[in-house]
C-alpha cells in the first residue's frame, strides 16, 4: 500500500504532466493551418489571369445599330463579372467595342487593330462581306472571328478561324416549306438575293410538291426592277389563287409596304418571308395594307427562363424585347470569356483548343449554343409569325420550331 506521501508525489506529476500535455495541444492548435475557404467547382486549376482585365473584341456592324450592341455590351459585362466575383476571382471582363460602319475593309482595320493589343478573340463579321474581307487575315494571324449572325453557305469550312452563332441558311429550308404547305400553297415564285445558295431550297420545295413558277434575282440596289419582273411573272397563266411569293431578302419586305399600291399583280398574292431575322414587322409605325397577307418564318431564341430574364433587363434598356441576333451577340461575349479562362491565356492557338467545347456544353440567351463540324451552330429555334393586315395591325404567332428536338408547335394563328 502506497503511504500518503507516495500518493502526493503521483498527484503532483499528474498534474505537471497535464499541464504540458495541455499547453502542447495548445501549441499545436495554433500551429494548425486555417483549412482553407471553399471554392465552387469550376474548370481552372491555376489562375495566371488573375488581378487582370480579359478583353474580348467587338466589332458592331454599322453606326445605325451601335447603341443596340452597346446595351448588349452593359449587360454582358455585369452578367460575366458577377459570375467572377461569385468564384472568388478578382478578374474582371470587358467587352471593347468598335464599330464596322457596315464596310468590309472598315471592319478589317477593326480586327488589326485588336491584333496589334494583343487581342485575338474577336466577336463581329455579322454581314457577310466583313466576314469576307477580315477571314484571310484572322486565319493567317492565330485569330478567332465569332460571329452571331454569318449564315452563308460559302463559309461552312472546317479548317478556319471562323465560329458562328447562327445555322447555315440551308438549315431552315424544311420550316420555310412546313409554313408554305401550312398556308395551302401549291406554287410559288420564289425571290432571293444573289448571295443566296438556292438550289438547296428548290430541291426541298420540289420533294414537298410545292411548283416553282418563276424565279426572281433580287437587286438591292433597285428594288423596283426587282418588283417590276415580279409584276409580270405574278399576272402570267401560271400564277394562280394558292401561288406564293418565297422572298429571303430583308429590304423587300419594307419596300413592299411602301410600295404596296403600284404592283397589283403582286400584291394581289400571299407572301411568305424566309428566314433571317426580321424586326420590320413589330414596328407600330408602319403603315401596312390592309389586304396584306404575310407570313413570316424567322429565327427566334428559345423561350427559356434565362431569355426571358435577360430580355426584359434589355427592353427595360431599349423599350423593345431583346431580338435574335443581340441574344447570339451575348452569348458570343459569354462562351469568349469562358473559353480565355478556360485556356487560361490570351493567345488565339490556346483560345481555339477550348471554344467548341466550351461552345457545346453553354445554354445561354439564345438557346444550346452547340457547334458542328465546320464551326457553325448545330441547333436553332423558328418562330412563324401571320400578318394579315388591318386598321389595327397586329401580328399572330402561328406555330414554333425546336431544332433540338425537330418538333413543331402549332397555334392556328390564334397565338400561344
């Protein structure tokens, strides 16, 4: 049995020993680390960009529409920099913006001049002839050219420098047919400019039985001889009560109205309008005749929750919803950024590995923003919108196109 000193000096020792033991763990708490903050996932291990600008070129196509792109631009860059500051990064987006004043070697100069700042992701070439007049140079120099809205067939070129946003023009042939056989006709004459591939789109008319009776090479530059061969061709004895005029040129459709009244042979029959996109006719201020009967086969976004979020932040900016070709505008500005923090670089050889994946795997404004093969968009949406004109002129939408799921939806005119 231990005697009562024994016992005193074991209690000491255990108290000695838990006080090291204490000041120990103590120790050691300090010494442990903060574990670290938590991140959401993303795609970027490293952040070499980091404290730094990423800038993306954007070249507006002409002086009239430059406030438009600018609206876009404000909505972009306060979209993209909150999505930054919610990974914790302190990088900031901008979108530099130019403008093409709707010449091809304008917008040339444009893209030159965002090489020589060592920008080499640019967004424009939204009319066909910039696209033109800057591919050579974007290709020769490691650049990248996203464009929302070039649809030529002559572009659809795997090996190139060139994205777009929009499908090739062959791709809504089959919904400009779907509409044709939905307003009963069984001819047609059909009207397209010069730059149009049109074979595709008789080839699809002739297997949907639909008769070609004439065609007509639209002139831009003056439109009356272009209206004044469709006068003869519309009062020949081939034309008849279910014949249709097809045209696929914008400036037709506002020369038509104007002019309503001096081609009654043509303005005697239907007319389908196929299938750019098209703001004329959601204009309250023109004055359409009240015999008119139009449909419109148009490209559209997709209704989805982020358009419509989107979209009324635009029309709360500008008094009108955000169209088509400003939706594939900021989505243009999106898939950009993401694909320079991607790659974590500015230099176009990098930027090129990542932007069709990114470009696949991005839903944004105007819908699945997936690319083919050659660098065009796989998938788009249409709208088919019927005017048949009054004192009080009101537009009916008839029926929607997913190209997803290659679904139509009908409404009979009477709307959604």
């Amino acid at each position: 049995m231990m005697s009562r000193t024994q016992q005193t000096i074991l209690l000491v020792l255990a108290l000695v020993t838990g006080l090291m033991l204490g000041n120990g763990f103590s120790l050691l708490y300090q010494l442990t680390p903060e574990p670290p903050r938590y991140r959401p996932p993303h795609p970027w291990r490293s952040i070499p960009l980091e404290d730094r600008t990423v800038q993306v070129g954007f070249i507006a196509p002409d002086t009239e529409s430059l406030e438009k792109w600018i609206t876009v631009k404000e909505l972009v860059e306060e979209d993209f920099n909150q999505y930054l500051g919610s990974l914790g990064y302190k990088i900031e987006f901008e979108l530099l913006m130019d403008d093409g004043e709707g010449r091809a070697g304008v917008h040339l100069e444009k893209v030159q001049g965002f090489k020589s700042m060592d920008i080499n992701l640019v967004i424009g070439g939204f009319l066909e002839q910039q696209v033109n007049g800057s591919l050579r140079y974007i290709n020769d120099n490691e650049m990248i050219l996203l464009s929302p809205s070039s649809r030529s067939s002559q572009y659809e070129i795997g090996a190139d420098s060139l994205y777009r946003l929009s499908v090739p023009e062959e791709y809504g042939n089959p919904v400009i047919c779907e509409a044709l056989q939905r307003t009963g006709a069984d001819s047609i004459i059909l009207v397209y400019p010069e730059s149009r591939k049109v074979a595709p789109l008789r080839t699809v008319l002739v297997e949907k039985g639909v008769n070609v009776i004439g065609e007509v090479k639209s002139n831009p530059v003056n439109l009356s001889e272009t209206f004044s061969q469709l006068e003869e061709i519309s009062g020949g004895s081939g034309a008849g009560p279910n014949t249709v005029i097809l045209f696929t040129f914008p400036d037709q459709l506002g020369f038509l109205v104007e002019n309503w009244d001096n081609y009654p042979n043509v303005c005697g029959l239907r007319w389908v309008y196929g299938d750019e996109p098209v703001e004329l006719f959601t204009d309250d201020s023109m004055n359409y005749p009240d015999n008119m009967d139009l449909t419109l086969v148009t490209l559209a976004p997709v209704m989805s929750e982020r358009y419509i979020s989107v979209s009324e932040r635009y029309e709360n900016m500008t008094g009108v919803p955000m169209d088509y070709q400003s939706a594939c505008a900021y989505d243009a500005a999106y898939i950009s950024a993401m694909s320079i923090l991607q790659c974590q670089s500015r230099g176009g050889e990098d930027i090129v590995k990542v932007l069709p994946d990114v470009a696949d795997r991005f839903f944004g404004v105007s819908g699945w923003t997936r690319l083919d093969e050659n660098g065009d968009r796989k998938y788009c949406s249409y709208e088919i919108w019927s005017i048949k004109s009054s004192s009080d002129f009101t537009p009916s939408l008839m029926g929607r196109y997913d190209g997803v799921s290659d679904r139509y939806t009908w409404y009979d005119g009477v709307g959604p």
